[in-house]
C-alpha cells in the first residue's frame, strides 16, 4: 500500500479530492501526507460514481484509491455486504483487508477475508455477520455464494477486482458476475492495461472512465538501481559480502528457484544473519508467518522466488520508498542487463566492492553451502513425500492450492490425496 513517503507530482489534497472528515482522519492518523498520482486522479471520478479502470504501477496506491471511495459512500448508505473486493493471493487479501480497516476505522468498518486455507464453517459464520465488506480469493467466494445457505450478494453495491495481473481466475469471475448485481459500481485496477482489461471492461463495466499512470515498463522513481559484476562461481560469496556491508537494512534476496531460496536463507543463518525465506509452496499460515517476522523486523533478511516477488511488492514494501535494488550479474548475464536498460531506457549504477573482502568470505560461505545443502538433503529425504503430497508435488504455486479446485477445476487431484 502506498503510504506517507509517497511522491506524487500533484498540489491535491486529501481535502480538495472531497474526502469526508472522518476518512481525512483516519488518513491522518495513518500517517498518509498527500494522495497518490493515481489517487488524485481516480478519486474525483470515482466520488462522483464512475465506474473505474485504473492502471499504476506496483506500490502507487492503488488500494486507497478505490478504498477511500467505497468507504465514503458506505458512511452515506451503511449496511452489511456493502462492496466485495476480489484478490488473486490469500496475503494481499489480508493486506487489502487491513487497510480498508485502517482508513475506515474512525467510521467502524467491518470487513471479513473470505480465502482458501480457513474452515468453511468458520467463515459462513463471519458472513451471517454481514461484514460491510468482504475481501475475497475468488473460488472459495465462489464455493459460500453456491453452498452457503443464507448468504448471497444480491444487495452489493460495489466490485473492486485486483485479479488483472494474474491469469486462471477467468472462470471464477465469470460465475461471480452471475451471482451479484448488474446495477453496481466496479472498480478495475492493474499495473498493466492488458487484453484481459478490455474483456472485462466490456463484460462487467457501465460507461467506465480510465485512469493510466503508469507505462508498460516503470520503475520506482526513488529506487537506486545498482549492479554487481561477479564471475558466477562466487555468487554466493558476494551476496554474503552485501549482506555484510549493508547489515543495518532489511533486504529481500529473489532467486529463480525454491530450491535457491531455500539454500540461500540456510547459508546465511548460518552465518549469523536473521533470514527467512518465502515462496509460494509453502503452507498458508507459514507464508504469512515469514511476511510478519520480516515486517516487524525479527528477520531482517527475506529470500524469496521471483514468482513470489509480485505479492511481496505489496505486502512487504509499502509504497514506493526510497532504496537500493542491486542485481548480482555474471558473465553470463551482462547481454540481458543491457536489454532491461534499453526497455526501462536507464542505466544500472556500478555498486562497488572490495574483492579482498570477498575472498576472505569464501571459505566461510563454501562451508556454509556445503553444511546447507547436506541439511536440505536429510530434510528433503525426511519429509519429501509427505510435503510434496501435501503441496501439489512440489509446483511453485501462489494461491492455487484449493482456490482453483473451489472455482470449479477437476477434482480428482483432491480425491487422490484423500
């Protein structure tokens, strides 16, 4: 979420947008200073009931911007099962979730996350509460709106769908905008302006106003973006040395693989350093467990899949905030370098470094690497099967453990493993 560090290029002001007072103090209580280019510009369509597609990059504010707008007009209609927002991830649902309950606080708001993972039963019971709103993965929305008797969305009056830059959830969606009403206000919004935009703008939009603040390919202005020539046989040695010199900040390492995250965060606890790793099979409770241990800083390094890293982006870096984003590059990776420069159209700063350091590190690190991939072994050897059983055999997936099979895929999977 984009929160009071943001730049924006804009004079607005919470205020002059025709925010009401009690959302203006819980802004302020928040620590929010000025809205967002996407938010000053969303905001007075959406205040004024435009239906909204809104294209910003990652980390700009795109969850306040429709937020605040649905908050408003709940103050001036409440009642339960108000608006529904669609998340592709269990994480963002919880991050959508607490930051609806963060600027809705002075008005009381009640919201419910509906998502894989969690008892039915338990669920259905928050529902009957009617929460004012409901942030929801789509296939077990999709399950409670076919089996759980007394709830529907017949009554809703909002939409806001933050699945745009994630593919598989076409048949869930399309089920959902069965199930709620044609006469709502809908709120689309994405880093990208893609085909699947276009289609849903004509499936599910009413004379829609879009909001673009984004490019295709953009960076965080305030991000320094640096690089590290290394020669890959000490790759490792040289991310410890990172590790080393810039020891008093958080860091988030992304590798390729499970395997290479699992690896790398084994090497560096066990050279000392409080690293967690994250990637998408792991089970829910432990995903948000490494996200809260490295947010509220008892972890102070976060290995994560590239394939997690999309999530992390909202969940871990609230909102484009000044640091440095350092690639480790190899002799094999110079020619791909120089092609992000030329898509981005700027250049990677050279980080330094002191070989001599390095050098002195290798050894420690080779040993390190060696005790690391014996632990992972023996583990892998003790619960391989169970785990992989458990986790899909092993896939590197985000959400899809049983959201996809609740949104209507083939069952058999769940079956075998029963």
């Amino acid at each position: 979420m984009a929160g009071p560090e943001d730049a924006s290029t804009s004079t607005a002001t919470f205020q002059s947008l025709g925010l009401i007072e009690p959302l203006l103090q819980s802004l302020e209580k928040a620590g929010y200073k000025k809205p967002t280019d996407i938010q000053t510009e969303a905001l007075p369509h959406a205040l004024a009931g435009r239906d909204i597609i809104g294209v910003a990059s990652t980390g700009s504010g795109k969850t306040a911007a429709f937020a605040l707008p649905i908050l408003q007009k709940l103050w001036e209609e409440p009642k339960g099962l108000f608006a529904c927002v669609l998340a592709p991830t269990r994480e963002l649902a919880y991050q959508i979730s607490e930051q609806f309950e963060a600027l809705g606080a002075a008005m009381g708001v009640r919201c419910a996350v509906i998502i894989g993972g969690v008892d039915t039963p338990t669920q259905a019971i928050a529902l009957a509460k009617r929460p004012h709103i409901i942030v929801a993965t789509p296939g077990r929305l999709v399950d409670h709106l076919e089996n759980t008797k007394g709830f529907n969305l017949r009554g809703l009056k909002f939409l806001a769908d933050r699945l745009l830059d994630v593919d598989d959830f076409g048949l869930s969606i399309n089920k959902i905008l069965k199930l709620i009403p044609k006469e709502r206000t809908t709120y689309l919004f994405s880093a990208t302006m893609s085909s699947k935009v276009e289609g849903l703008k004509r499936a599910s939009l009413s004379n829609p106003v879009r909001v673009q603040v984004s490019s295709k390919y953009q960076t965080v202005s305030t991000l320094l973006q640096y690089h590290l020539l290394m020669p890959i046989k000490d790759k490792e040695a040289y991310l410890v040395y990172l590790a080393n010199t810039l020891a008093q900040n958080s860091m988030i390492v992304f590798t390729r693989t499970v395997k290479d995250a699992e690896k790398l965060a084994e090497i560096l606890r066990a050279l000392g350093f409080p690293a967690v790793p994250l990637y998408g099979t792991l089970s829910q409770t432990q995903r948000l467990g490494a996200l809260n241990k490295f947010k509220s800083g008892a972890r102070r390094i976060l290995v994560a899949t590239d394939i997690a890293s999309w999530y992390i982006t909202s969940t871990v870096w609230a909102g484009p905030r000044a640091g440095k984003a350092i690639t480790l590059v190899t002799q094999y990776d110079v020619e791909l370098v120089q092609r992000i420069e030329a898509v981005v159209g700027k250049q990677m700063e050279l980080w330094l470094s002191d070989p001599e350091e390095v050098a002195l590190l290798k050894e420690r690190v080779s040993e390190a690497s060696r005790v690391s991939v014996q632990a992972l072994r023996e583990k892998e050897v003790k619960g391989g099967k169970k785990r992989r059983r458990e986790e899909g055999g092993g896939r590197d997936v985000l959400d899809r453990d049983d959201d996809v099979v609740e949104a209507g895929m083939p069952r058999r999977w769940a079956k075998k493993r029963g």
